[in-house]
C-alpha cells in the first residue's frame, strides 16, 4: 500500500504559512495585492476565479477583480495590464485563461510586467528559471516540488519521468527537478518505449491529460506518482487524474490522490508567489 501525499493539508501548511507572513508585514504597514482579470464567463474559470479570491481572503492578501465583458478587445484588455503595471499599490496580475477567442493570449502574457508575473508564464520568468535565476515559477510545478520535499521524498540523485511537456507543467517541472539535482527524463506522444522509461523512474510526474493512462505495469515498485491530470468521470461528479489510481496504489511507495493531491497546491504557490512579490519590492 502506498502512502498518499496529501495536497490538502500540504497546501493548508503553506497557506498558513503565508498568511503569517503577509500578517507581519500587515504590522508594518505593508499590504500585499493580487490584480485577478476574468474576460467573459467560461463557467471553469469562473469557479477557479473564486477559489484563488477565496485564498487571498484567507491569507490576508488584498484581491482586486476585474470581470470583463466576453468581447473585450485586445486594446481594452492591454490598457488595463499596462495601468496595473505602473500601479505601486499591486504585487501580482493574473489574467485567467483560456480567454475568448478574439483575444491573442501570447501577447498577454507578455504585456504583464515580469516584476508582477504570479503566474510565472512570461518569457522572461522562464527563462529565468532555465538558467537559475529568482524569478516567479509556474504554481503547479511549484507545488509538485513541494508536495515532494514534504512528503520526504528524496529529489537529489533520483531518476525523474516527467510524462507530458507543456509550458505550464511539464517543461517547467523538468527544469525544477534538475534543480534539485534530479536525473530527468521529459516523455511525450512520440516517446518509444514509453512504459520502460516510466518503469525506471524513482518519481514518476505524469501531465498528459488522458483519464487514468498510466496503469501499475507504468510504475517501478516503491516509485513516487504525482498525477496533475483532473478529469470528470463521463456520466458522475466523481473525479479521476492521469493515474489509474486503483491499479498503482498497491505498486507505488507515494501516491497523490485526485482530487487532493497536486489540485490545491496550485492556489497556494499562487499566495506565496504574491508574497514573494511584495518581499521583493521591499
Ligand atoms: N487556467 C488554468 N490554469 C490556470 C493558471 O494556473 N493560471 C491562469 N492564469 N489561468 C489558468
């Protein structure tokens, strides 16, 4: 049976963590804000809108909105960045994506001062973080690597399989794995062998966003499995994630369940990059 990873409290510990945080410099007189930007009513985003406002409420972090209507224009949207750029009073700008389909999403990305780029997905940030620079690191990566050093896992020497290699996962957490020292290996749909490769790693981080993929004959026995997949079971309100949970649970040493597992991590690297913001501003 293999111990589950548990992103729940994993992720409370860290709130809470950044909640004293932000509480100290609250003494100081100094207050951290999130810019959050929502274009249209996709009913997802919505609902990921309010969970990050939610978090902010509960780490004492301010959180500005800005609900814009489904047609924006790209010259609406870009004038707001750039005032929230040059407003002293904001530490972080998050633009929740996908936007509506008139709206050119690299171009927003790039339009967010570096200095304020919670999300981590500017050019800059990533390069940042490819040659080792501080610099803001995409939330979920970020909170794989902690669900990781807190579930004592050991990174440094390990042979890491990061299945999947978008930019907001699976390239970012190969480079934060290297950091720590990790062997990595990136595997995709035109990887050969894949089930070899993924039976010789120590941690296995899988990202493709195909419901329960990667079955037990996938997992060395006592690997560590971090699922970031989230899928609905067709039909229920049950979820599932890339791991075939059932089957690679009595296989594997570690597990993330989902949901509770890398999910609430995301919200909570959020917190702290806003944090982090507002600390390097001082
Ligand atoms: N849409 C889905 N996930 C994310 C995220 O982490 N950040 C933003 N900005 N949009 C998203």
């Amino acid at each position: 049976m293999a111990e589950l990873i548990d992103g729940k409290k994993i992720s409370q510990d860290l709130k809470d963590e950044v909640k004293a945080e932000v509480a100290k410099l609250k003494e100081k007189g100094v207050e951290v804000t999130l810019a959050v930007i929502l274009v249209g009513n996709d009913p997802a985003s919505t609902v990921y809108v309010g969970n990050k406002k939610k978090a902010c409420e509960y780490t004492g972090i301010n959180s500005r909105s800005y609900e814009l209507p489904e047609e924006t224009t790209q010259e609406e949207l870009m004038k707001l960045i750039d005032e929230l750029n040059n407003d002293d009073t904001v530490d972080g700008i998050l633009v929740q994506l996908p936007l509506p389909k008139q709206l050119d999403e690299d171009k927003v990305i790039r339009a967010i001062s570096p200095d304020k780029d919670v999300d981590g997905f500017h050019p800059e940030s990533v390069g940042r973080l490819s040659i080792g620079v501080p610099g803001f690191v995409s939330c979920t990566p970020a909170g794989v690597i902690e669900l990781l050093k807190r579930s004592g896992t050991m990174l440094d020497g390990s042979n890491a399989v990061v299945v999947g290699r978008s930019n907001i996962v699976g390239k970012p957490m190969s480079v934060l794995l290297l950091r720590e020292n990790a062997t990595v290996t990136i595997c995709h749909s035109h990887t050969k062998n894949l089930k070899e490769v993924c039976k010789n790693a120590d941690i296995l981080v899988v990202a493709i966003g195909q419901p329960k993929f990667i079955d037990a004959s996938y997992v060395k026995e006592g690997a560590t499995v971090i699922d970031v997949g989230i899928h609905r079971i067709d039909g229920t309100k049950k979820l599932c994630g890339d791991v075939d949970f059932e089957s690679v649970e009595p296989v594997a040493g570690k597990i993330t369940p989902v949901p509770g597992g890398v999910g609430p991590m995301t919200i909570a690297e959020l917190m702290n990059n806003c944090l982090q913001s507002a600390l390097m501003k001082m």
